[in-house]
C-alpha cells in the first residue's frame, strides 16, 4: 500500500481484507453471522475467523493448488519414475478423485510424463502412470494438512463467542479446492463445510474474489480525499513580478 500511495499519491487506496472479499463474493443467502473463510489460490492458503464482514483471527498456508500438484509431481518422480509437469499433476489432483470424484471426468486418467532413465544422451521416452484415487489420497492429503492446523489455530485465537458462532456457521471453501476438499475438512475438523466452485477459468482469475470486492466497494464506497490547496500568495506575486506584468516590490515599504 505504501508503495502505491508513493507510485500514485492522489490515488484513493482502499484495503478489503482477503477474506471478508471472498466472503461477500459467495454470494451466501443468508450470510452466516459468523465462518471461517479457507480461500486458496495459486501459492498459498488463507484462514480465518470472520465475523460481521470482519476478519478477527487469521493466518496463511504457503502452497496452494501448486504445492498439492508439487507434491504429486514428486511422488510421480520418487515411485514411478514419471518425469511430469505441474499442470498435468493439478489436473490428476482434480479428477483423479482424490477426495472425491471429479464431476467432469467419470474415471482417472493417466498422467502424462517423461521416464526418467540413466540415459542422457538420448530424450526420455514418453511415459505415464494412473494414480489411483487411494493412492492419490495419500499424497494429497499430507499436503493439505496445513490447512487443517490453520483452521485449528485461527479457531484457538478468537474469542469464545465468536468461535461459537463461527463453529455453527462451518467452513466456507472459495478458490479452486479439489473436489471434496470440504468433505474432507470435515471429516478432519468435525465443522461443517461449503466449497463455492470456481468458474472453469478459476484457477488463474479467481472470480468470487473479484465479485467479492466489487461488492463491498459498491456497499460502502471509499470516500474520496480532497487535498486541500492554499494558494501561496507571495509566490504568486513573485512569479507576476518576473514576468514583468506587476511593478517590482518596494522591500522597505509596509505589505499592504
């Protein structure tokens, strides 16, 4: 923030807290008094206790979408021997059924890769491997345990109230979470769980965000910042005397 006043500094900068925004951009009808708000995206995961469109306990899970498919591209390399990308392990995290079955996709399908050989003269040939939905599970899972601890932890730092009004209202998943992700939190946590789906394009422009702050921007608009200018009359004349359309000043006789 402090950047962009210094970049634009007639710019009108307004703070909308992550969760809150993601929150408002579900669209909840009704909204709960209270939640806890688990938002993911690329690189990380956000938590937090939301009351009253206010965040009052909170924390982030470094990882995201990209450390669980991290995760499957090191197993891939460790047990299979599959040299894969990143985007092919997310889509297997997807649907390859991991917590639940992909609503898209009836069966897993195979991830596609390169072998990894002891040749290095010649490119690897291709390869691939279908991971099953246990075997899945059991590396995703371990993966999104932080997430787990962090729900834990926020829920441990806000106050008894609002912990009780928050653990009635449950979990609200947004961002792009596996299938099953709420499930899976609550079997984990004991709350109970939503997921918002992310539009198909989620996972690089995450929409119930952006709705989120648009939102709260349209509830309460930032209220424009008026500087106020004094005009430094000295100066002025200085400047008129310059340009020789005033008489130069006599130093010694009295301002009038």
């Amino acid at each position: 923030m402090d950047k962009v006043q210094e970049l634009w500094p007639a710019a009108v900068v307004t703070v909308v807290d992550e969760a809150v925004a993601a929150l408002a951009g579900a669209g909840l009808d009704p909204e709960p008094s209270a939640c806890v708000v688990v938002h993911q995206d690329g690189l990380r995961t956000s938590v937090a206790v939301v009351a009253g469109r206010e965040a009052i306990a909170g924390g982030l899970a470094t990882g995201g979408t990209r450390g669980l498919a991290q995760a499957v591209v090191e197993h891939l390399q460790a047990e299979h021997r599959l040299d894969a990308g990143l985007e092919q392990a997310w889509a297997a995290v997807v649907h390859g059924g991991a917590f639940a079955p992909s609503p898209t996709v009836p069966t897993p399908g195979p991830v596609l890769g390169a072998m990894i050989t002891e040749d290095r003269v010649f490119p690897a040939p291709p390869g691939k491997v279908t991971l099953s939905p246990t075997e899945l599970r059991a590396v995703v899972a371990p993966a999104y345990q932080p997430v787990v601890g962090l729900v834990e932890q926020v829920l441990r730092e806000a106050p008894p109230e609002t912990v009780r009004q928050a653990t009635a209202g449950g979990l609200l998943l947004t961002g792009p979470h596996p299938p099953g992700a709420e499930d899976h939190l609550t079997d984990l946590t004991g709350l109970p769980a939503r997921r918002v789906v992310e539009p198909k394009a989620g996972h690089h422009r995450l929409q119930v965000l952006l709705d989120g702050v648009a939102r709260l921007l349209a509830e309460k608009p930032p209220a424009p910042v008026i500087a106020e200018h004094r005009t430094d009359l000295a100066e002025k004349l200085q400047l008129l005397e310059k340009l020789g359309l005033r008489p130069p000043r006599d130093l010694n006789a009295d301002d009038r």
